[in-house]
C-alpha cells in the first residue's frame, strides 16, 4: 500500500489522537447521531408469530452478524416500531461480563433489516445523520480509537461492564467531508475484504493441520505404526488384524490386547475446596480447576489460590510433572478432549472436584494413554452416554470402563515417539500460521485506524 499522510495537519486538541487533516472536525458522536437508545425485554414467545430480537451473542468478535437462531420475543406495537432496526443502523454492545465482548458494533445490512428484527435491552442502537457515513462509524467504533473511549476510559464496573447512550454519545472521533467519508469507507470496504478472505484461508489451513493431527493420532493408536516407521523400528509391518468387538475402534493388530482401562489406571479425583475460601493471592497455591484444562495444555488465564496450612492433609492432592489430568465437565469441546499433561510451569498447583488424575500402571505408558484419551475413539465412546444432556459430563467410572487397545510395552513407547516427533512437526506448522493470522489482524486493525483517523490518505487509493 502507498499510503501517504495528507498534505496538512492541525492539532485535534486529543491527546491520544494527535494531528488530524487540516481540513477535518473534531466532534462527539452524539452530533452526528438522530437516534441513540437502548432495546427491548419483550416477553419469551416461542411461536412463529414473535419478533425476532438480536442479541450480542449474534454478533462476532469482528462486529458481523452471526444469525443461525435468533430469539423471537411478544412485543407491544409501540416496542416493535421503536425498536425496529433500519439499514444503516449500528447496533453495541453495552453490558458483557467480558472487556472483549463490550462496545462492540455491528452495522445492521440491508439482509439484517429485512428480517424486521428488534434489537435486546443489553444493546444500543445508534442511527447516524445525513453527516456521517454509518460505515466510517462502524470501522470507527471497532477501531482502538473508538474502544479506548468507549470501554476502557469511559465504562463502569458493577460485577459487569456497562456502557450507556451519554457515554457512546460522548466519543470524540475526527470527521472529514462526506464525500470523503464515503472514499475512505470504499477503501477499508475493499481492503479489509481481501485481508478477511486471506485470513479465512489461513484459518482453513489450520483446521487440516489439526484434522490431520488427529487422524494421525487415531490411526496409530488404534492399528500401529505405519509400513515404513514399523519397518525402521524392527517391527512387523502390517501385521494382520483382528476384530475388536467394539464399534468404534474396529480392528486392530492380531497381537495387540483389548481391556478396559480400568484394569491398568488408579483414578483420583479432586478435592471439594469451598469456593468461600478461594484466595487470589499469588503466594497461595494455584488450584487446578475443570476451567483450567484445555486441548492437550493447562491454561491459566482464570486462575484461583489456596492458603496452604502446616497439616492441612492436603498432599495426596499435590499434582506433579508429567502428571494426566482430565476435566469431567464438558469434557469434549469443539478442539478435542480435554485432557492435558502437567508441566512444571504448572506447578505448584492442587487437584479441585470435578478434575481427576488418572495413573497407569507399569504395562500401560502414561503417554500412551494420554494420546487414547485425547483421539476420536474417546469422544466416540462416551459421546452417546451424553447425548441429550445440557452439560456433557464423564464420571471416573466411564473412564475406567473405556475399551482400550494395548500393544506390547516396547511398541507403546516407539508409538509415543513417532507420534511425539510427528505432532511437534505439525504443530510448529500450526503455530507459523496462527503467527500469520496474529501479524494480519494486527495489520487489519491498523489500517482501519490510520484510515479513520486520517494518519493516511486514501482518497486515490479506493
């Protein structure tokens, strides 16, 4: 891009938005609005007849529409001309548990208006006037320049984030001629376009880096190493099969054992700590809870404590490197299981409910075990004990009743090797292309707001 800054620049008497074109005006929002109000409750209404009501979840990360099932709510005939959404319209976010999720803006298409959609009391709605491009808006609001304001220096915490119309009403943002306007809206409209599209490609990338990343787990958990790797290890290759009686494991090799994996693991579930005593000093030791658990990594970004006392008969508690941990409440997420292996970043760190340790005895390899637990075996065998249920949940003793297949030990460990080798392989693939995706959306946000704060001029670029 051969952006340049424009010819001539006055100080917009902003701190954080510095310079702006000569000719552009500094103003609140709230001049170039006619509407700035809040939504509708309605009251619950399952037939066809309702209003639908958009609510935040329907919006992305990136302030699109994600309609897939959208609530229909009874609403007054005054309710439902007030609150109807028009082509144009920009709808936030004003309340969220989350700083990620609140102040974001979504601009009501001519797809979205032709659902005769209201919008939920959680959300405001903000209609520009003939002075503002509601495009210009949108990137704007989306953009660091619009959510500094807009969340971090202006919302207020009561348990939950809250912005209202006065705050939205109150943020400053530099505004060119309407013509203008409508260039610099072009520009973004094509540019941000072709990087989503890139985005999108690399994000599919992704997804079969990581299907090919279970296939290959599944496949050689389940019947051996390949021809060629079994060939290199001094094994047989393609050794015959066997039915295994099970549906969802199929055959496996003739040598191989079957057993349900209660016969080779001890299981420890958690302590019940009451939640009254969660500290969130991090001198305490951190306790180790089903949120905590990922796909295959241990994550602390919601983390709590616990004050250790001399006595406190805690110790069989006490989880080690190396050791296999499994969250039993919605156990299976979109990414896989979730089952992870501790590491001594992790530690110290104590056992909560809800959360078990699982130990192998000396003819089944942790790792082996570890990577059964995490492959579509596992999801395909407990899958149908929770069919219908709300919160997904596996208890120890279904656990201990999966069927799993067991090679000989020397084979288990050659297993783990190959699969250790040929995951870190993928994975460092997977993580080039999430460092890809990282530097263009840090490039995305960027260019939308060096555009909207006219730190560059694209009037000849649209």
């Amino acid at each position: 891009m051969n952006a340049k800054p424009y010819p001539k620049y006055k100080p917009s008497g902003v701190e954080w938005l510095g310079d702006v074109p000569d000719h552009w005006e500094v103003k609140p929002l709230k001049f170039f609005l006619v509407r700035n109000d809040g939504g509708v409750w309605g009251e619950d209404e399952v037939d066809d007849e309702g209003t639908i009501v958009l609510r935040s979840t329907e919006q992305t990360a990136a302030g699109e529409w994600k309609i897939e099932d959208p609530a229909k709510r009874k609403l007054s005939l005054s309710e439902s001309r007030y609150c109807r959404l028009a082509t144009g319209d920009l709808v936030v976010t004003k309340s969220s548990g989350s700083e990620h999720h609140i102040g974001k803006t979504s601009l009501v298409t001519n797809e979205v208006a032709g659902l005769n959609a209201c919008y939920s009391n959680f959300m405001q709605r903000l209609r520009c006037s003939a002075l503002l491009n509601p495009k210009i808006a949108f990137y704007y609001l989306n953009s660091p320049a619009g959510r500094l304001q807009g969340v971090v220096k202006s919302s207020t915490s009561t348990g939950l984030a809250n912005l209202n119309g006065t705050t939205l009403g109150g943020i400053l943002l530099a505004v060119p001629p309407f013509q203008e306007q409508q260039f610099i809206a072009d520009f973004l409209d094509d540019r941000t376009a072709k990087l989503d599209a890139l985005l999108e490609k690399k994000r599919a990338l992704i997804g079969k880096l990581k299907e090919k990343r279970s296939a290959l787990i599944s496949r050689t958990v389940t019947k051996g190493l390949s021809p060629e790797a079994a060939t290199q290890a001094g094994l047989t290759p393609n050794p015959k099969l066997k039915p295994s009686g099970i549906p969802w494991l199929g055959d496996i090799p003739e040598h191989w054992d079957i057993s349900k994996a209660g016969h080779f693991i001890s299981i420890t579930s958690g302590f019940a700590f009451p939640s009254d005593g969660f500290s969130h000093d991090e001198n305490d030791t951190k306790l180790l809870r089903g949120v905590n658990i990922g796909v295959s990594r241990i994550r602390w970004d919601d983390t709590v404590y616990w004050p250790r006392k001399d006595g406190d008969q805690l110790k069989r508690y006490e989880l080690k490197a190396g050791d296999l941990v499994l969250g039993m409440d919605r156990p299976w997420i979109s990414e896989g299981m979730r089952v992870a292996r501790i590491s001594e970043n992790d530690l110290p760190c104590l056992l909560l409910q809800r959360v078990v340790l699982i130990t192998t005895s000396d003819s089944l390899s942790k790792e082996f075990l570890f990577r059964l637990l995490s492959c579509q075996v596992f999801i395909d065998y407990f899958t149908p004990e929770v069919t219908g249920v709300s919160v997904p949940h596996i208890s120890p003793e279904q656990i201990s009743s999966f069927v799993i297949p067991l090679p000989p030990l020397n084979e288990q460990l050659l297993i783990n090797d190959l699969l250790e080798r040929r995951t870190a392989m993928i994975d460092r693939m997977i993580q080039k292309v999430e460092s890809a995706i990282e530097k263009l959306t840090e490039y995305r946000t960027a260019l939308i707001t060096a555009a909207v704060t006219g730190k560059i001029d694209v009037r000849k670029l649209h």
